[in-house]
C-alpha cells in the first residue's frame, strides 16, 4: 500500500470512531415499488422455467448430474434459491442447458453485441483461478485457490463476484494468531468500500464474518476465539493472541477489517456477496452507455417500454392436425416504439432454430416482424397482453425453405422431437427475449 492509502487507512480507523456514514438511503420504499419488483421477480422466474424444468424436483443422475454439478462448480455462486429451485427440476441435460442459456441472456448487458460482456468478465475471473493468478501477486506471494476451496472456496466467491482488488495484504506465518490476509476494495473516494478478511487457522482461508467492535472486554475475548489457533484458556493466552495481532498488523487494516467490513455502514458483506439480480448487472454495466437506445437519431421520437434490456412475453407454438400456428403475446406497453405522431412504429428481427433432439441437426427460420398501431389505440389496449399471430411471416434465410411459412417451414423437418428456441429482437433499441418450447414432429 502506497503511504497516502496507509495513512488513509489510519485515518479512518480512528474517525470511524467518531462519524458513521450511514450513506443516502433515499425515500422510503412505498408499497406499490415493492408490489411490482415482487411482480417483476415473480415474471422473471417464470420465464427462467424453460419447458423441461417444471413439476416435482428430481434427483439428476448420469449425464444430468454431472452436466449441473459441472456449472454450478462454475457459477453456483451467481444462482439464488429461488433459480436453483427450478434448475432441480431440469429433467433433461438439454432442459437444464436452456435454463443456462435463458439464466444468461437476462444478464447480458448489451444485447446488440454477439457477446455476452458479463460472461465474458465472470469466465475470464474463473480463468484466473484456475491459472493461480495470485501465486505471483507482489502482495499475497505464493497464495494459491486450489488449497483454500478452488472454485467454491471464499476466496474464490470473493474473486468471481467482485474481481480483482486494490489492495492485499498478508501476515506471514503466525504462532498463535490465525493467518490473516485482507483484500481492500477503494471506492472513488479511495474510501474502503470492500474490506474482505481471511483467516486460516490450518485448514485453508476462510472469510471472516463476525464483524463487531472490540471495545468491549467481551467483544475483544470473542474475536480473539475466533482468530486463535489454539483455544485460549486464561488472560495470559488472550494477551498473547492479542499482541501478535497488533504486531502483525501495522497498517491498522486487519483491526479495521475486525470491526467493520466497509466504511459505510450500510454496506453488508453478505449483501455484497449475495448473488447478483440481472437489474442490478445490467443497470451498472452499461453506464455511462445508455443500454436499449443505441444509435436513435437526436430528432426521433421514441416511446420506450419501462424495462431495461427486455421484452417480457409469451411465445406459442400448436398444431391442429392440419397446421402450425405461431402467436407471440407480449403487452405493447413493453415495446419501444418510434413515435410518428398519431401513429406508433416497431420492426423485429425473429429467428426460430429448430434443432433434431437426436441428430442435433438445426435449422433456422428467420424473419422480419413490423408492428404499427394508432396512437389511440396503445393507448386503450397497453397493459393488457395481446396475441400476436405470425403465421404470415416468411422465411428470409437462404437455404432453409426461403419464403415458406412457419408452419410449411415445420412441415419440411425431418420427423422427429425438436427443440425450439426464438429469439425476437428490437431493430432499433435492441431489446429482446429468448423462449424455448418443444414440438413433435411427424
């Protein structure tokens, strides 16, 4: 640490005594903001439960289990309950692939790329712990993941949802005192936002959880407990734990980490590393880029939907025997729209890929959808879902059954089970979905 940082370090350890941040909470939350993040939450995981996801949880054996043990070693630390709970109903390796392919096209923070940059970050983290990128860290020299957990280990929570950091600092090997390391995440301020703590008291680092103050007698004893590598059994033990830390702990960094894990109050470590909501990557991934408006010209007018990256809907494919049928239901208020004035304009790029189950050959229906309505009419009918039928789109992809409907596009498949992915996306703004289905065909 350089000396301005250390003498910040000080500084606040001593002033944290004094002030509190306690940061800008803001307006209370009303009821209504949390009935429709409630509402959202509830829409979000529906759509998360691809077909073959659904019903009882099951026990996954073969394949399937080795396929979800496979990413969740990977990126268990990403999923919460709630989405774990549909994944352990995936009856299929092809089912739970989907759930993957959906999990992540809801975080992707720019949809009018190919890639997916949050992946791609999250990947190249998983890379780094795999190549022990600590091992030569001028500051944690010699300090390997594969010992402390490897991929599930704290270090690696920390690491693959927070990156690397500003600043590490390690003791060497203690006689008493567990060993501890720190890893100092600065704001902008150069204020710690993030203080992660680790102590390994002979069976790999763990991370510190039981932030309290030691000015209490019986503060200091527990923490003391807690970081000792022996059970200390009178005040003379107690003393001696306590020395070697204060001797090993010149830049005031492990006391201050004891105490606190953030300058602000309000920060939490086990908020910090609760598994991020596709709201919040992508609200902070794209600034200072305006995700959803991508080249509109300055004179154009636009009447934009109220979410984000996304547009929530339902897509329906049936069969009657005699024909297919394809509707889209989506509520037009969560369209962006091109404001002509009285009349309202939104043009779709739609691609349906058809892939045998069991050769796993595919094939692709592309199209254009173009919707307009009079401004009147969005008017009366947002708010409410609408079906869309599609059955008059053709297909624009050479060699595949160019200008055949979807429905003579299905009739030309091989016979057999498919599974079925359309992805519909916002020429304009890029705002997009992905829906899965299966079908039958004969």
């Amino acid at each position: 640490m350089n000396l301005k940082n250390s003498v910040l370090f000080a500084s606040f350890l001593i002033l944290g005594q004094l002030f509190i941040l306690t940061g800008c909470a803001g307006n209370p939350k009303t009821r209504a903001a949390n009935d429709a993040r409630k509402s959202a939450r509830v829409t979000y995981l529906s759509e998360l439960a691809v077909p073959g996801c659904e019903g009882e949880k099951i026990k996954p054996k073969g394949d399937l289990k080795a396929y979800v043990e496979d990413q969740l070693s990977h990126y268990g630390f990403f999923v919460d309950k709630d989405e774990k709970k549909i994944l352990e109903r995936c009856k299929t390796v092809g089912a739970a692939s989907n759930f993957f392919t959906k999990f992540w096209f809801f975080r992707d923070p720019d949809k009018s790329t190919p890639e997916n940059e949050y992946k791609n970050i999250i990947d190249e983290r998983i890379a780094d712990i795999k190549n022990e990128i600590l091992f030569n860290d001028m500051y944690v020299a010699g300090t390997r993941f594969a010992p402390n957990g490897g991929l599930k280990g704290d270090m690696a929570h920390v690491y693959l949802l927070r990156g690397n950091n500003s600043y590490k600092v390690k003791t060497g090997h203690l006689n008493r005192l567990a060993d501890l390391m720190a890893w100092v995440y600065f704001d902008v301020n150069q204020r710690p936002l993030y203080v992660f703590l680790f102590y390994n008291k002979g069976g790999g680092y763990r991370l510190f959880r039981s932030h309290q103050t030691m000015d209490s007698y019986e503060g200091l004893l527990e923490v003391l407990r807690e970081l000792s590598k022996f059970s200390p059994v009178n005040e003379e033990d107690y003393r001696e734990v306590y020395n070697e830390l204060i001797r090993n702990d010149p830049e005031y960094i492990f006391r201050f980490a004891i105490n606190r894990f953030s300058y602000y109050e309000d920060v939490k470590l086990d908020k910090v590393l609760f598994p991020p909501t596709p709201e919040v990557i992508t609200a902070k991934m794209i600034q200072p880029q305006i995700l959803g408006r991508p080249d509109i010209p300055s004179d154009m007018k636009m009447v934009f939907g109220p979410r984000v990256a996304t547009i929530l809907g339902r897509f329906i494919l049936v069969y009657d025997g005699n024909r297919y049928t394809a509707r889209l239901v989506v509520d037009v208020g969560d369209i962006d729209w091109e404001d002509l004035g009285e009349r309202l304009s939104a043009t779709f790029d739609l691609s349906i890929e058809f892939t045998n189950e069991e050769t796993r050959e595919s094939k692709v229906f592309y199209s254009g959808l173009a919707l307009n309505m009079t401004r009147k009419n969005y008017e009366n009918v947002k708010g409410a879902s609408r079906p869309l039928d599609l059955g008059g789109l053709v297909n624009h992809e050479e060699g595949a059954g160019i200008n055949l409907t979807i429905s003579d596009f299905i009739k030309k498949l091989t016979s057999g089970n498919y599974s079925v992915k359309i992805e519909l996306v916002n020429k304009r703004t890029f705002k997009s979905n992905l829906w899965f289905t299966k079908i039958k065909v004969k």
